[in-house]
C-alpha cells in the first residue's frame, strides 16, 4: 500500500543556525508549517533556539541540533536524526560560514584549510549524508554563496577562493543531481546585517598583528572599513528568509538569486568589463573612498 504524502509535512534541514540568515530561515520556515532540523554550534544556542520556537509556536516543528559540519561524526549523526525522525528530506540549506579576512601573504595555510573546510568540504559532506534522503523527496539542495563567488575583493581572498569553489560545486551537483530529481540552487547575499564581518574582523586583525604591514596600509584601512559597513548595514537579514522561502515554493526555480535583487549590477560588471579597467576601479575606489 503506498502512503500518500500530498499533505505531509514537509522537512528541511539548515546548517549554520546560531546566528544569522540561518536562524531567521529556520524560524521563518517552521513558522510557515515546516520541519526544520536547524543545526547550532553549541548549547547555549540550541536552548536559545528553542525558546524562541516555543515563543512563536513552533516549538514542535523548530528541531535544533548541535552539529559541527566539519565532523564527520557529528554529520552523520545529523543524518540518522533526520532519517529516524522525518524518513525523507524536502530541502536542505547550505548555510554555515566563515570569513578569514587577510592580506594573502599573512594568512596561514592552517586558515586557510580552515576556510575551505567550513565553507566548501564540509558543505558537499554534508549534501552526501543527506542525499538519500533529499532524493525520496525529489528535494530541493539551496548553497548559500555570495557575490564574492562571482568577484574577488583584496583583504578578502580566502572568503572569495571558498565562495568561488561552492560555486563550481553548485553548478556541477545541478547536472549530476538532475536525473533524481534533485534542484540544486545557490544564492548570492550582498552584504546584510549579519555577525559573520564583527566575528571575522577581530579573527583578521589577529592575523596581522605583528607583521610588517608596509604596502598594504591602504588596503586595511579599507578593508577595516568595509568590514565594518557589512556589520551595520546592508539588506535586511528578512529578506534572505524570504528568498528561501520563494525558492522552495517554486516547482522551477533558477540557478541563482542574487540578493537583493538590485545587486545584480555588480555581477554583471564584473563580467563584462575587462580585468584591467576592473582592476583600476577598485584600486581607485581604495585610494579615493579610503585613501
């Protein structure tokens, strides 16, 4: 006898939920009569997470679970979870990151394994565990990149390096995933109020200090700068939610959203205009905005 699952309840899971566009996807998610498996990095923010469910209602759908995406055990604990739990998988997103923002010279091979490990290797580990799951639902596989996947900014070169990675992950699990029914989309955030730049700020200046930073003065005075503009303004985190929840609505969503959707500019300059004008501009926008 087949079940018939036409108003069942559907399942997603969400890495990267202490903080941030994950946090405010999860709970928009299951305030919206989804199943969300919510990941967070330690138990102060499950028990916070938790709270806020059972404040909005959602306490039975809002699932927060302690996982370090770059534990293989933990992943594969996150699986079992699921699988116990909901049997299949309609969505997953790929959330969790981090930034080490340094000049390339001074940033450590140790960061910059970590970098990739946190926004790249552990983002495909995680769609392995998931994906026998994600394909008895036909589900839908969002990786959440950003407009630094599509150009590459100084000071942040290693944020950039990972960003561009998930990128050329996301565009080859689109073709391979296709024949199970599988949509895999990624999403493209402009800067936003988000922790993620304060946190990375100070794990940068870390880095730097004591190196002679003759030459490259200019550089994180800007980039300081800009850190700081990420950490204060930018679209409404809101938004983000939103898109997700536009994205798994949709029974043919595209390839990419860029958010906000005006940002869009940015992108498409970046690829129509040769290296060296592009090159200049931003050496010109460090020395007249910052100099």
């Amino acid at each position: 006898m087949t079940m018939d699952t036409t108003n069942a309840i559907k399942a997603a899971c969400i890495t990267g939920c202490s903080s941030g566009f994950g946090r405010i996807t999860a709970r928009h998610l299951s305030r919206s009569g989804w199943n969300v498996f919510a990941t967070v990095r330690s138990q102060e923010d499950q028990n916070d997470l938790a709270a806020q469910a059972a404040k909005e209602g959602a306490d039975g759908r809002l699932h927060a679970v302690i996982c370090d995406i770059t534990k293989a055990t933990d992943v594969a604990s996150l699986a079992q979870k699921i699988g116990n739990s909901v049997g299949q998988l309609d969505a997953l997103i790929n959330n969790a990151g981090t930034a080490f923002p340094c000049p390339l010279e001074f940033l450590t091979t140790e960061a910059l394994q970590k970098q990739l490990e946190i926004n790249v290797v552990a983002h495909l580990s995680v769609i392995r565990a998931l994906l026998p799951l994600l394909k008895k639902a036909r589900g839908t596989i969002i990786n959440v990149s950003s407009l630094q996947g599509k150009i590459a900014l100084p000071g942040l070169g290693a944020y950039g390096m990972s960003k561009f990675a998930l990128e050329a992950m996301s565009d080859t699990l689109r073709i391979e995933l296709a024949p199970f029914g599988i949509r895999v989309v990624v999403v493209e955030p402009d800067s936003s109020q988000t922790k993620i730049w304060e946190t990375s700020t100070e794990r940068g200046l870390a880095m730097i200090d004591g190196q002679n930073l003759t030459g490259y003065e200019q550089l994180m005075r800007a980039a300081q700068k800009r850190l700081a503009q990420l950490a204060a303004r930018g679209f409404p985190p809101a938004l983000f939610a939103q898109t997700v929840a536009t994205i798994l609505a949709s029974p043919s969503p595209r390839a990419r959203y860029c958010i906000p959707t005006k940002a869009a500019w940015k992108l498409l300059a970046r690829r129509f205009l040769p290296d060296r004008l592009w090159d200049r501009l931003i050496l010109r926008w460090l020395r007249s905005h910052f100099g």
